[in-house]
C-alpha cells in the first residue's frame, strides 16, 4: 500500500495531520516529505509537531520475551505506547559514525566507547546514538541508554525532544556528525567542545586557508571552484599536478591527483554527484613530501600532543590506506619542534576543546599545513594502544570543562604545549 505522489506533491496547503500520520507511519522522512510538498524539513518538522505527530521509542527485547527485557536499547516508530525511561540525571548525547564507510568505522567506534566510559566516570547518563550493528559502541551496556537510529538531523532531534541532553559530542564519529553540528545548534542543541564555528573554520577551506595565513604557516597553494571553469582557472594558477577532492566529504571520497586538464574534466564530472553543490578543493600536490599525522588534546589552553606519526608511504596516499609509525623516524628535532608550534597555534586560533588531529606535509625540511580536523582521527586508538594513554577518554572529560592540568595529562613541557 502506497501514499500516491499527487496527495503529497505540491499540496503544502493541503497537507493534514491524518495525511502527515499515515506518511510517517510508511517511513517517509520529513526532508522528503518537504520535497514532495516545495516546503522546508523544518517546517515539516514544526508542523508535525504542532499536530502532536512524533515517534514512540521501543525497547529492544534482547531476551526473546522469555524474561522482561530491561537492556536500555531503543528503536522509533509512529505507534501509541512509549517504552523509554526518562531519568532526571544529568546526560551527554554521544553521535557515533553510522554505517560504515572507508575511513569511518571501528577507529570512531573506539572513541566513541572510551567516551562514554569517560563521562558514566564523572557521573554524566550517556546517550549513544548509532545504527551501526558492527561498532562496539553499539552494545547496549555501553553507555547507559542506546538508540539505534540513523545520523540525521529529524532522527537525533527526535531523540533530544525526548531525553533533552545537556550536551551533545560530535567529535568522536567521524564526518557525520560534525556535518550535523550546524543544524543541531541552530535549534538550540548545546554541542560541547569545540565550538560549531570553530569546526566550520577548518572545514571551509576558504576560512581554513585564511586561518593558516593569519597565523603566518606555511600551506600549500591552493583555491576552491563551484564550477568547471573555475577549478580550470585555479588549477592553471597553482600549477599541475593538483590534489583535488569535493569538500564535506568521508574518507577522501573521490580525491584524486590530476596532472592535466584533461582529467580534471573528468574529475569535475566524477565530483559533481559526491559534492551536493558544495565547492571542489584544490591544492598543489607536493610530490616526494613526507606525510606527518599529528593527534592531540586541547582544554582551550593548554595542548598535549598524543603523537606525531611519520607515514611510511609519501604524501598522497590517503591517511586510511597507509601507513605510520609512531615516534618519527627520519624527522630531524628541528621539523619536530615546527610541527609542535605549528599544532598548538592553530589549537590556540581555534579555540579546540577536545581532539585535534593535524596532517602535515615536510618537503626539503619545510612544514606544510594539509589539513585540520577538529574531532577525533582514524589514528586515536592506535596512538592511544601505543603510548597507552587513552586520548578520547581524556578528551571526553575535557569537553566537560575539566583541565589537562586537573587530569594530569602532560609530560614534557615546551611553553603551553605539552608532548606526550
């Protein structure tokens, strides 16, 4: 049985509540909704509201009805009958990854456990949420109450009209949900952290590439374009061969080296469906560079860095497919001074209150800045196993305003930054 297209398309006037019910109910979302009728999914999502149309949350029975399940792990439906416990403790909504995804996966999985772990310490109820049936963080005595529900702006809202988190961490999943920061706050969701404009600074290059010349590092030329012509123009400015890759996207989605215009036609075409109308980034490709992941921790003062991590392959093989090792082995004290600068200045600029990984590229004893990812890296659990401490613990409780100090975390100081 189907809802016809033509009682939805085009009928924002007529849309009714017994109407909006049944659509629900067959699984249609709010953005398709809003589609379907030329509206807004915040608008669908007001008017829903209004009509006193959400979701129920189910329990999960983990004991196949043959004792009372009490395993606090949640599903939504359009029903009547309500199974979720409310409790009057102070919680943290933790987003995990989602489905998994090159480069986003187990790694964020971890962190997102060890979080958890780090505030049920303080004393905080966390709220887990992920669809991710692989992700340990998805095991229902992980965090205290887990909903297993898509990463999208209707599903999580759905979840904080409901338990209203005092906060919500979006650092320890990956892309997903730091692409949601945004909307999450613009309708009042508190994220805890690292600041939603902070994070957009890295992540728009423009900005980024503004921020690194503001604090006067070094970077390799670079430009963004909306369009065939404009990457054309900013390739033939920077010179061939160019890294280019749409922006917001996983796991170097579609990031390619290209060496003439010929294939950046060709990658132009390719990036169009990846990039959903956002800009396309373009960097100088520095070949023979040496690749340097950097992960640290920041209280908005002092910076620890966890590791610094030479790749064994050059610069350009994505940080998912190589490989490192921890500490650097050809990297002389003196570019290993420079990365330690360079990473507490952009921590300092940006005002970082948790995870911070930075990939760096060194060519004839120059450091360059490739990119800044306010959040939690692939490289956290191994730096973490490695040097056995555990950073996105750590981090956790620094997003609760507790100090590096406070937790002990520092081992040898060079001003304000710290290197583990």
């Amino acid at each position: 049985m189907k809802i016809k297209d033509a009682r939805l398309r085009g009928e924002t006037d007529l849309l009714t509540s017994n109407l909006l019910l049944k659509a629900k109910q067959y699984g249609f979302s709010d953005k398709q909704i809003a589609d379907l009728i030329n509206s807004d999914e915040l608008s669908v999502r007001n008017f829903r509201k209004q009509q006193q149309i959400e979701p129920t949350f189910k329990l999960v029975d983990t004991c196949a009805a043959e004792f009372e399940a009490y395993t606090p792990y949640y599903y939504s439906t359009y029903e009547t009958e309500n199974e979720t416990r409310i409790s009057e403790k102070k919680k943290i909504m933790i987003l995990g990854g989602g489905p998994n995804r090159i480069g986003q996966g187990i790694e964020f999985g971890y962190c997102c456990c060890h979080a958890s772990f780090a505030l049920r310490e303080l004393g905080f109820e966390t709220i887990m949420v992920n669809s991710n049936p692989e992700a340990v963080s998805t095991d229902y005595d992980t965090s205290d109450k887990l909903y297993f529900e898509p990463l999208t702006f209707e599903d999580v809202m759905n979840i904080v009209d409901k338990e209203k988190p005092y906060g919500a961490i979006v650092q320890f999943g990956g892309q997903t949900p730091l692409n949601l920061a945004k909307q999450l706050e613009d309708v009042g969701v508190p994220i805890i952290g690292t600041s939603v404009q902070s994070i957009d600074r890295a992540e728009d290059r423009d900005k980024f590439a503004r921020l690194i010349k503001k604090l006067r590092l070094n970077q390799p030329p670079n430009g963004s374009a909306k369009s065939k012509e404009d990457a054309k123009r900013v390739a033939k400015r920077i010179g061939y061969p160019v890294l280019v890759r749409p922006s917001y996207v996983l796991g170097g989605g579609a990031m390619k080296i290209v060496y003439n215009e010929k294939s950046l036609d060709e990658f132009i075409k390719e990036a169009e469906d990846t990039s959903e109308g956002r800009p396309v980034l373009i960097d100088k490709f520095l070949e023979g560079a040496v690749e340097v992941d950097v992960d640290a921790v920041s209280d908005g003062e002092t910076t620890v860095i966890g590791g610094i991590m030479e790749h064994i392959e050059e610069a350009g093989i994505h940080s998912g497919d190589s490989a490192c090792v921890l500490p650097p082995h050809t990297l002389n004290d003196d570019t290993i001074s420079t990365i330690g600068e360079y990473t507490y200045a952009i921590s300092k600029e940006l005002n970082v209150k948790g995870l911070l990984n930075i990939q760096f590229a060194v060519k004839n004893d120059t450091v360059y800045v490739l990119e800044v990812n306010p959040r939690a890296s692939r490289t956290v659990p191994f730096v973490s196993k490695a040097t056995g401490v555990l950073l996105a613990k750590i981090a956790a409780k620094v997003m609760t305003e507790k100090r590096l100090s406070e937790l002990g975390f520092f081992r040898r100081e060079k001003g304000k930054l710290y290197i583990c």
